[in-house]
C-alpha cells in the first residue's frame, strides 16, 4: 500500500485531496508529526514553494518510518491571480491580509477576503477575470533516505503535476462551503461561486483537482 504523506495541517484541504486520490492510500498529514519543520514559503512561484515543502518534509520524514518504499510526500503550493492586481495576491494568497501588517503567517480566510474586495470595488466586471492556480511537488521518501546515507547534497527528485482553473471575482461573498477564496470565485461557464456549487463540481472543475487527476494518473500506472 502507498503511504503519502500531506504536507499540510489544512483539514480542509486535505479532505479535498482524499476525496480526488480515492483508493489503496494510507493517509497521514503534518497533524500526525507536530515536531516536523515549520516552512517558510519564501520562493516567488507556486512550483518554488511546493518544492520546498516537499524536499524538507521528505528529508524529515524519511526517519520516521520503518520503511520508505512507496512513501511519498505530497506538498503543494497554490493561490488565486487577479488580472486586474497583476497577478496579486498570487503565492501570497493564504498571508494577503496579514502584508499589511507585517503579521508572520496565514491570515483568516475572512480578512483575505475583505482585502481582495477592498481592492477590487471600482472594477467592471469585465475586468475582475482572475485564476486558481495550483502546483503539486510529490517527492519519494525512498530516494531522501538514500541520499542522506550516502551524504549526496543534491535535491530530491520531485515530480509536479499542475492545474488552472478560469473565472471571475464577484462583487461580494456568495455561499457557505469551501474555504479561502471560493466564496468570491466563479469558475469560466458558471453563474454561482465555489462556495455555492458544492464539493462533487468543484472536484471535477477546481486547479487542484485538475492537478491531482493528473496524479492520481501517475500514481495508479504501472512503474519500473
């Protein structure tokens, strides 16, 4: 059985991830080892920081388990781009609000919210296009471990698997579900927010779900 390990503490993401990559998986995240590294998400791009994440966490983990064959880490970085904020809030996404008060860490999805809105009320909706864009960094802990026997200093090999999903910023919060963003985001086709549309579209539609279809390909064929 594989074992992956989500570098995150982000029950809501994490539910969402599971319910994409659905089969023989044991599941852990950040919640089952407390003492793991804390991160700091520093890189400009979305692939940065998810390989960051997932070559760190890799190389803490790979002591942790008795064996690492088919132990994986997954880690991921994502955002939302707006058009009209060149691209902002981008890889700061989840720290939005907290930039203006050089506060360290995520702030509330609600502040981020009311920030972006701030931002963006003298726009037509013509101009409010934005994205979700979302990068998976998956690294072998099998492959840490070896390199930390034999000293190599060299990165993990870590595969990406990307995705991006088209809308619009709506002019004020619609709906209860979801979580971050998605009671402002409307995907390309749609009338209702992610946060309206319910968790059986969203998965088939989202930037993550697209990335982890494109996982969930790698992860069930054959390998040598």
């Amino acid at each position: 059985m594989i074992t992956i390990l989500v570098a995150t503490k982000n029950s809501h993401k994490l539910q969402e991830i599971q319910s994409i990559l659905q089969g023989s998986v044991r599941w852990l995240s950040l919640r089952d080892f407390p003492e793991a590294p804390e991160i700091v998400e520093d890189a400009p791009t979305f692939q940065g920081n998810a390989a960051k994440k997932a070559a760190t966490i890799a190389a803490f983990a790979s002591g942790k388990f008795e064996s690492v064959e088919d132990t994986y880490i997954l880690a991921d970085d994502s955002g939302l781009e707006v058009d009209a904020l060149n691209g902002d809030p981008g890889v700061l996404s989840a720290r939005f609000a907290h930039l203006d008060t050089n506060t360290f860490g995520n702030a509330p999805d609600a502040a981020n919210n009311a920030k972006l809105l701030r931002l963006m009320r003298n726009f037509d909706p013509s101009e409010r296009t934005a994205r979700f864009c979302c990068v998976l960094a998956l690294a072998s802990c099998a492959s840490s471990k070896n390199q930390r026997v034999t000293r190599k200093m060299e990165e993990p090999k870590i595969l990406f698997f990307s995705g991006t999903c088209e809308g619009r910023i709506l002019q004020s919060p619609q709906g209860s579900e979801g979580f971050g963003y998605d009671p402002l985001f409307v995907p390309e086709g749609y009338e209702q927010s992610f946060a309206q549309l319910g968790d059986s579209i969203k998965n088939r539609l989202s930037h993550r779900a697209k990335a982890l279809h494109l996982l969930n390909a790698w992860l069930t064929k054959p390998h040598p």
